[in-house]
C-alpha cells in the first residue's frame, strides 16, 4: 500500500471521527437546553406546587431527579467541550454517564409507580407487582453496566483543535442494558391503559365533571410512555448498529426526557389536585345544598378524620378523595 493511500486513509478516519464528536457535543448541548429549559419553565410550579408543600417521598424524588440531571449538565457539559482531557477524566466521565442512566431511570419509575399506586386507589397488589418488577428490572440493567463499566477503558484523544474521549472494549450485546427499562415502560404503560379503558367500561366516568384528576394522570403517563419508550428505543438500535463513538450521541436524551417527563407528570397532578382544593373552597353552597364528606386520615396523625364541604352536584370521585387525603396526611404517606 502506497504512502498516499495510507495518508488519505487516515484522513478519513480524522474527519469522520470530528464528526462523530461534533453530532455527540450537539445532541449533549441539545439535551442540556431540554433539561435547562424546563427547569426556568416550570421554576415557578416548582416553587408554588413543590416548596411549599410539606415533605413526602414525592417531593423528595422531584427534588432528587430534578437537580441530579442540572448536575448531570454540568459535569457533562465540562468533559465533552474540555481542552485537558486525561485518561482518568476520560473514564470518570464515562463512569458517570453510565450510571446516570441507571440512577435517572430509577428516580422517573418510582415517580410514576406512585401515580400508578394512587390510580389504582392504593392497590397493594399493583404495589407489590410493580415493586417486583422494578426491582427485577433495575437490578439487571444495574448488572449489565456495572459489567461492562469495570472492563472498559477511556483514552482521551486530541486532533489539533478537538480533544474528545474514546471508549475501549465496549461489548457488541451492550444494547442489553436498554431492554429491562423497555420492558418496565411496557408494563407500566400496560397498567396505565387498563385502568384508563377500565374506568372507561364502567359507565364512560372517564370525561365526567370529577375527572379531572384521572384524566390527566392517563394522558401524561401515556404521552411519558411514549416520549420514554421511543427514546429507550433508539438507544438501544443505536448502541448494536453504532460506533463506540455513536453510542454517546443518545444517552443525553435518555436522561434529559425520562427526567423532564416525570417531573412534569408530577407538577401536572399537583396543580390539578391545588385547582380542585381551590374550587372547593372557594364555592360557597347553600346550606340546604351542602353535603359533607369525611376524609379518613391514616393511622397515627393526631385526628382520625377530616371534613370537606362540598356543594351539590359536586361528588368527590374516589381518585380525588385519595389525593385529598394525600395532601392532609402525614407527609411520609403523602404522593
């Protein structure tokens, strides 16, 4: 082979791997505005819906997926677009992002697996199934990277203007990671449809004046399913038929969507549960129209029961009694 071909052999390899590296420094700074943006967007439900509400273990997973993935920004953000990348960078960053995947997918499940629990009016069975099943679910996507994290090298690369890291001694069957979060999307997805054509079947409640709580938790955590699985998807069909380079073109949006989505689920719920507590108190009923309803409180709290007025006409539907008592219980009980 003659000096000039092997030249323009290596030329070639250079310019497509800057392009590699400019799609991943593109999809990363794309992902990172997704997550930026939103947060500026919703920073005032944030503060109004989320603050200002006492402690519950909904509010801590808001929190925790809410400010992990700006860290995840910043720390990514650092490594992709630094000029002194070392080997040890390098395989932090990928470390990082690794686990980030993991850590981002577990934080969005819980938050949907309460909305699902709350659903079914607080089904042990369903919250037994879907714990199992998360838990099978997580572990073995934990498995598959911890594997493939404690095999892999990083080496940092730098063509005059561009340094970049490489991953070394990827796995061809990595796209395995991607399969237990798709199948956990899919049974969750499964369960939010059944109780959606459910309650539908019997007797068509499902767009009723009351509703409104169901409906919006049916439409969110279908349009979250999706939005989740499609992009799980994607990662998985880039991770077999990609490059060691391709596959960090993705990730960003795996953890950027399945973050905004969950979050936005909860502000969703949260603000229609403040809007019904709202109209409620601020109707004011005749007295011969008024008919009272008594809110259980859980076992343990210093009263036993909370009442409600609510005028006539007005019938609080199971789902809304359950949200109701969410918001006055003991803030651990709360979702």
């Amino acid at each position: 082979m003659s000096l000039p071909t092997i030249v323009a052999g290596i030329e070639q390899e250079i310019v497509s791997a800057l392009r590699i590296v400019s799609r991943i420094r593109y999809s990363e700074l794309a992902s990172s505005t997704i997550i930026v943006f939103d947060h500026l967007l919703t920073l005032d439900q944030e503060i109004e819906l989320i603050w200002r509400s006492p402690w519950s273990l909904g509010k801590s997973l808001f929190l925790m997926t809410r400010y992990y993935t700006l860290v995840t920004v910043i720390f990514n953000n650092f490594a992709l677009f630094s000029d002194e990348l070392t080997t040890t960078v390098c395989l932090a960053w990928y470390r990082w992002q690794g686990w980030t995947g993991v850590v981002s997918f577990v934080l969005a499940e819980l938050i949907l697996q309460l909305r699902l629990y709350a659903m079914y009016s607080l089904n042990k069975k369903i919250l037994i199934f879907m714990g199992t099943t998360f838990l099978i679910c997580a572990a073995a996507s934990a498995t598959i990277m911890g594997l493939v994290l404690a095999h892999i090298r990083a080496l940092p690369n730098e063509i005059p203007g561009t340094a970049f890291c490489v991953a070394i001694d990827i796995p061809r069957d990595f796209f395995a990671f991607w399969v237990p979060m798709l199948v956990s999307e899919s049974i969750l997805c499964g369960l939010a449809l059944y109780r959606g054509l459910d309650n539908y079947r019997r007797g068509g409640t499902l767009y009723q004046s009351g509703r409104h709580l169901f409906r919006v938790l049916i439409r969110d955590s279908a349009f979250y399913f999706v939005v989740v699985f499609a992009t799980y998807f994607t990662n998985a069909l880039i991770f077999t038929l990609g490059s060691e380079l391709e596959v960090e073109i993705p990730i960003g949006f795996a953890v950027a969507l399945s973050c905004v989505m969950s979050n936005r689920l909860c502000l969703n719920v949260r603000g229609m549960v403040r809007e019904e507590v709202t109209s409620i108190s601020t109707s004011r009923p005749r007295r011969q129209d008024v008919s009272v309803v008594t809110i259980p409180r859980p076992a343990g709290t210093q009263r036993s029961t909370h009442t409600v007025t609510v005028g006539s006409g007005s019938q609080l539907t199971e789902f809304e009694m359950l949200e109701l008592r969410s918001m006055r219980a003991d803030p651990v009980s709360s979702v």
